[in-house]
C-alpha cells in the first residue's frame, strides 16, 4: 500500500512542477511562493478548525489531533527545511529548462539514501541498488545534455541552486521519517495531518515575514509579480502529493529511500509537459536519461516486491 500511494504522489508532483514552472515564467518568484503557502495553508485550516471545535472528523483520515509545543517546534525544523529547500528550487526552475529540472530532481533520493543507510540502516537488494546506480549515471548524462544548451553544470548559479535545493529536500526526506516513524522505532510519532497541517501554516509565516521585509521594498528593481492562474494549481497538486506522501510513510514497512525514490518519478510527467506545453530542445538526449530514471524506478519497485 505505502508503494502505491508513493507512485500516486510522483504522478501529482509532475502536475505540481508543471504548474509551478508556467507560474514561474517571467515572474516574481517571492510572491509565487508566498501564495502557494497562503493556498495549501487554506486547504487545511478547515480540517484543524473542525477538529478542534466539532466531533465531524473523528475517527477519519483527515482529523488534526491537538499537540503542545513539544510537537510543534518539530513541524517548525520541517517548515524550515522544506521552506529553505523550496526557495532555491523555486529560483532554479524559473532560469532552467524544466527537462533539466525534472531529471536532476530526480536524482535528489540518492542522497536520501546514503542517509538512509548512515541514520535508518536501511538496506537495499540487488534491484533497489541497480535502480540507484541508473538514477546516478542519468545525472552524467544530463550534465552532457545541458552543455548542448549552454548550461555549464560546474559554472551556471542557478545549477548550484538546484543541487543545494536537493541537498536540504533530502534533509527534509530524511527528517520525515523521523517525524513519521513510532517512538518504539526511535521516531517522534506525529500525527501525518498535524504535520501536514501546521508546517504549512508556518511556511505561510515565514514567507510573509520574508516577503515584508526582502521583496516588497526592492519589488521595482527585480521582475515584477503578475498573477497567474496556474499559482493555485500548484497548491492544490502539491497538497496532494504531500497527503499521499505522508501516509506513506505512516504505514508499518515504509522505506524513505524507496518511497523518496519512486516519489521522483514526478519527472514522467514533468518531461512530457516540458516538450508539449514549454518546446524544449534536445528531446532526444534528454529522453535517454528519462529512461534510466524510468528503468531506475522498475528495478526498485521490483526490488520493494
């Protein structure tokens, strides 16, 4: 079941980058990702306000059970982590073409991995790690790709931007399971709709308090904000993702490194977006790196069977 429903989150957060991407486009990044907090912190505020005042949601998958501060300040590290990582996401993927984008990201759970054996001590069979292997070896390959565009792996900004973006998500991967896993296994044991539900809110807040005092002083020297539809989509496909993701992680026997991987699946749609919608070149050597991630996410979905 956690493997089904880490599919279903990779096919949601192609959605999620594809929106998220067309919001970008000659636009204030800031804002966008202001709104995109604003948004996923109003899809869940109802569920908090009706559990804490009303009996509706008792019992269901949806209910937000009250936790103090002990619990809290763990949601507010997520928040930051996630929140960091989003920033120089953000900022990469409106200067990169998103068939870049996509693939790199998709290499972000070998480093979830290497956590994963170092803090979990998780262990990999023979397909998970050939699955791993092919994730590395497309990161090679797209490198040679990017040059093809003028984009210089080891000299472009917005490439380091990424990777430190990859960096801090796998932190949050990593963070995840910790805040997911039960007490008896070393975890902290949060509820996955209190998580969910709260760090939202205090990205929300962060991002207001970053938006004040960063971007709208200076907001007539850098490119300005115009809205665009597409912004809400991404808070919608993004809560989703997230929902699928975390009750993932919630069940008995869910790895992080299996479910971060096949997570990154998300790159299928985002690519085919990317040559539909965007026009993007090199379709061709870009595809030969989607199928190593492709091939890279059969062979651990065997391994995970």
């Amino acid at each position: 079941m956690w493997l089904l429903l880490a599919f279903l989150s990779a096919a949601l957060l192609g959605f999620y980058d594809t929106f998220k991407k067309k919001s970008l486009r000659n636009n204030a990044v800031i804002p966008v990702l202001f709104l995109n907090t604003l948004l996923s912190t109003l899809i869940f505020l109802p569920f908090i306000v009706l559990s804490a005042s009303s009996h509706t949601l008792d019992g269901s998958m949806f209910y937000v059970p009250q936790m103090g501060w002990a619990a809290h300040r763990f949601i507010l590290l997520k928040s930051v982590l996630v929140l960091s990582s989003w920033i120089f996401g953000y900022f990469a993927m409106k200067h990169l073409p998103l068939s870049i984008v996509g693939p790199i990201n998709a290499t972000r759970p070998v480093l979830v991995l290497v956590g994963a054996l170092l803090v979990y001590g998780e262990r990999l069979n023979l397909w998970q790690w050939t699955g791993v292997l092919m994730a590395i070896l497309s990161f090679f390959l797209l490198s040679r790709s990017g040059r093809k565009e003028g984009i210089d792996f080891k000299h472009n900004r917005w490439i380091f931007c990424l990777i430190i973006a990859a960096l801090l998500g796998a932190a949050s991967g990593l963070y995840d399971k910790y805040l997911m896993a039960s007490v008896q296994d070393g975890g902290v044991g949060l509820n996955r709709m209190v998580v969910q539900s709260w760090y939202n809110i205090y990205q929300m807040v962060l991002m207001g308090i970053i938006l004040c005092t960063i971007w709208f002083p200076k907001r007539r020297q850098s490119t300005p904000f115009r809205w665009d539809g597409a912004i809400v989509f991404i808070s919608i496909f993004l809560s989703l993702a997230d929902f699928a993701y975390l009750y993932a992680l919630s069940l008995p026997g869910a790895m992080i490194s299996v479910v971060s991987m096949v997570r990154r699946g998300s790159v299928i749609v985002s690519f085919i977006t990317a040559v539909l919608f965007f026009r993007e070149r090199n379709v061709k050597a870009k595809a030969i790196d989607l199928l190593l991630v492709l091939l890279g996410m059969l062979c651990l979905y065997i391994g995970s069977h």
